[in-house]
C-alpha cells in the first residue's frame, strides 16, 4: 500500500456494516470493496456516490482523493439546491 493511501473495505474489517448491507447487494454486486457517499438534502438521502473494486482491499484512498470527492458530492448538493430540488 502506498504511503498516505488507506484501504476502504468496510465488509471484512467491519462486521457491523456487513450485517447491514441488503441481500440484493450481497448477491448481486458481490462488490468485497466499496466506497459510499451519501447526497444529503434537509436532513434526508437523495442519492449517493458508490464505487467499488472486484477484490478485497483494492480500493484506496488517499486524504487528498477524498476530499476531492467530498468537494465533488458538494457540487452535486449544491446544484440540486440551487434547481430547487428538496430532500
């Protein structure tokens, strides 16, 4: 793993989130790796930014790289907002 790269794979080190995941996505994406990024407006979910990798511990990310995808979840709340989209 490189340097300031840290792995994000919530169902094999985390148990609690893996009892949680619905059985449509355990048997359909089958996806041991996954990032998630929920689109919050007023308090509620309207949509999520989801990636995932193939193999267990394959997706990384390293501080600079979330926080730009953070920045790009932002935009996306913030055009919502501003079309007068409502949670």
């Amino acid at each position: 793993m490189q340097q300031g790269r840290r792995h994000v794979d919530f169902r094999h080190r985390n148990p609690l989130i893996a009892q949680r995941l619905p059985a449509w996505f355990k048997q359909q994406v089958k996806a041991p790796c996954f990032l998630l990024l929920p689109l919050m407006l007023n308090g509620k979910a309207v949509g999520l930014i989801y990636g995932d990798r193939a193999q267990a511990q394959s997706l990384s990310v390293n501080a600079n790289e979330l926080t730009l995808v953070k920045a790009l979840r932002n935009q996306l709340v913030m055009a919502m907002r501003l079309r007068g989209v409502s949670g």
